[in-house]
C-alpha cells in the first residue's frame, strides 16, 4: 500500500476511533494531534564527543492526506535532529523541538552513520528491545559516504516519504536483483548475541548531486540530479564495521546464504565479454558445515534454474553443447564470486554467512569446543562449493538474429 494512503487510512481510522470514545477517556490515552508520527530515524556517532547525533523523520499529515504531493507546497515530512548521550534522553530531549509528542510504532527504516557502525553499533539495540513502540521488524541500514540524517532528509520521486521509497526498493530489489540483503533489527541482534554469526547490513548511499536533496525543486525535474541506491553489504565483526562487500562479492554473499530469488548474469558469447544476459529464476543452496582433525571444512551446493534473456553473438540455442557450454560457464562464474566474498570475510573474520551457527545445529558437541577461537578457525576453513545449473528457456527464439548463416 503507498505511504499516503496507508496514512491517511491511519489518520482516518484513528480520528473516527476517537469520536467516539467518551469524554473521559484512558489515563494513558493520546490524542491524534498531539502525535509525531515518526516513520524513520538515523543514528550516528558525533564528530566531536561521544554522543549521539539522532534525527527523527516525521509525517506531515495534510500534506499526506491532500489528493497531490504539494498541498500547502511543503514536503510531506520534517526532520528534527539532536544530540544527546542516550538515545532516550535523546528522544526526550527533541521535545524542545517537536510540538507533538514523538509515536515510534510506525517507523520502517532506521540508518545507522559509519562512524558508529565503526565504534560499534551492540549499545544502540539495548533501546529498541526496552521499548513497546518501536518495532523489531524496522529495516537497518547504514550510510554509505553520506550523514545518515542527510540521506534521512532526502526528497525521492514517485512515494512522498523517502522511508517508502526506500522499503519499495529494498523489496524489489530482492525479488529482481537479489544485490543485497533486507535486515530487521531483530535479526540483526540475533546475529550480534550468537557466537556463531555476524550481521550483515545493506548499506545505502546518495548517487549525484547531492546539495539540493533536501529541496522540492529537485523533484520538478524529469531528471532529478540525485537517487538513493541501495549499495553494497556492511560486514561486522564483534559489533563493529568491519568491511564492505561491492558487486558480485555482494552477489556471491546472497547466493552463499541462500537469499537470491531472481538475478541477472552476463556471460561471455564467441570471445565477446557480456554478451549473453542469463536471468536465474530459481536458486536454493544448502550448507554443511564439519570439523576434521581441528579444521573446518564448509560444503556448499547451489542449485539453480536460468533463462536466456539477451543473446549479443550468433549462437544457436538449439544445440545442447552450446547450452552446456553457457551452464559451465555460469557455474564457474558463480563460485567465483562466492569465493570472493567468503575470502573477503575470512580476511576480517567476520562469520556473515553463519558457518558457526550451522556447526552448532549439525554437531552441538564439536561446536562448544571450539566456539571461543570460532574466528581464527572460520578464517582458515576449507570451503568446497558445487555448483549444477540448469537453464530451462531460451526465450522467443533459439536462433540469434546476430546469426547471419
């Protein structure tokens, strides 16, 4: 459901539920006007001190609930920022600013700023567990190059609040793409308290002109001189940033964890780099994880379904050796860029992938002998990765119309 209609439905529902309950009310009742509805925040480390530097998004309702985006001509959200050496005091503390009282039960999307995620991100989970507003399932990621308010305060086009936008784009992303992963907080907490995994975080970035993304003249364009891009995957290690992934290590990372529903893979065709589009529709891959005379040996088996999207060269499709050809090939290229990320990770023994959390399922026993140095042994495991790849379809037409025979 779009963000303003899922807010004015709110409004609307809230608004008739308070007509008609009696004058009297509840000790703890809150009226709808006396409400912030925040529905992304951004936190970060200060540059100069220890605090944190917090900034809350918050709905402009009649800009939301007017038929366009303009209304009175204002953005459809404001966003107040303050520093604080808690995130409740914080909180509290914006009240200076906001003359309503902030209501967290609908934030999608949190930010966390790279300086924090560096010094360690364990501390800030301690809030969101305590409190009954704020829901675990809000997604996270972390700021790539930009302040996270400044990515908090960003005007998008097509959704009028820039936390849909983002959320839209992670989904879609995920089902077509398949370049990163959609982290909840209360995942990533899981990931934090169990030895045998780190989070793994989506991170997000400002690509363009970056100076006037906070100002609705850069949505009068057709071409906006800026975009939010969902950009790479954050590792970590003990709570702290550890590295990025970027590419197809980002891509090898999704197909090691299972997480590629659908993506797209250029092959080389006749000796020309790219020249085939290979769209898989079907991935699964299964992990097992074992310890032989104190060294760990990690097998993965990816199973996957593809189709000919986009053929650049004269090939036949009809012909099963060309087929089995562009399977081999697919495969290898696959490994390749799993092997990258496991090696990426293994350099900063960071377990993104749960290696250790598998051994504890399979082999409980073998596990609590080695959980305390699970690091040192997942930077030097052994991984074997078999690949068996099927392409299914080879669309329209099996004869290229590059081939001139």
């Amino acid at each position: 459901m779009k963000a303003s209609h899922w807010l004015t439905r709110l409004l609307l529902v809230a608004l008739a539920a308070a007509s008609a309950l009696p004058t009297a009310g509840c000790w703890n009742s809150r009226e709808l006007n006396k409400l912030a509805i925040v529905t992304a925040i951004s936190i970060d480390k200060a540059e100069a001190n220890d605090q944190y530097e917090l900034a809350f998004q918050v709905v402009m309702p009649g800009e939301l609930m007017s038929t366009g985006r303009s209304g009175t001509g204002a953005a459809p959200f404001t966003v107040y920022k303050v520093q604080s050496a808690t995130l409740f005091e914080g909180i509290r503390k914006a009240s200076k600013q906001v003359p309503r009282q902030l209501f967290f039960s609908h934030i999608q999307i949190v930010i966390l700023g790279e300086r924090l995620a560096t010094a360690g991100i364990e501390e800030i989970f301690d809030f969101f567990e305590r409190s009954h507003e704020v829901r675990l399932t809000s997604m996270l990621l972390v700021a790539r190059g930009d302040s996270p308010s400044t990515l908090l305060s960003t005007l998008v086009p097509l959704e009028p609040l820039q936390a849909e936008a983002i959320m839209g784009a992670s989904e879609s992303t995920g089902k077509i793409w398949s370049g990163s992963p959609v982290v909840g907080i209360d995942e990533a907490i899981r990931k934090l308290i169990n030895p045998g995994s780190e989070p793994a975080i989506s991170g997000l970035r400002i690509v363009g002109y970056d100076q006037d993304v906070a100002k609705k003249r850069s949505l009068e364009q057709t071409l906006p001189p800026y975009h939010l891009e969902i950009s790479g995957v954050a590792m970590f290690r003990e709570g702290k940033l550890a590295g990025w992934l970027d590419r197809n290590k980002a891509r090898g990372y999704m197909f090691t964890t299972n997480h590629v529903r659908s993506t797209i893979m250029n092959l080389s065709c006749q000796g020309k780099r790219d020249g085939l589009a290979l769209e898989i529709v079907r991935s699964k891959t299964k992990t097992s994880v074992a310890l032989k005379d104190g060294q760990v040996k990690v097998s993965i088996g990816v199973s996957a379904e593809g189709s000919i999207a986009e053929v650049k060269c004269g090939i036949t499709l009809d012909n099963l050796s060309t087929l089995y050809k562009i399977e081999q090939e697919w495969g290898a290229k696959t490994k390749a860029d799993m092997t990258a990320a496991i090696r990426s990770a293994q350099a900063v023994k960071s377990d993104i992938f749960g290696f250790g959390e598998v051994l504890q399922r399979s082999h409980p026993k073998a596990w609590r002998g080695v959980q305390d140095r699970w690091e040192e042994l997942f930077a030097e495991a052994e991984v074997n990765i078999v690949f068996e790849g099927q392409i299914l379809r080879a669309g329209m037409r099996s004869k290229s119309l590059m081939d001139k025979s």
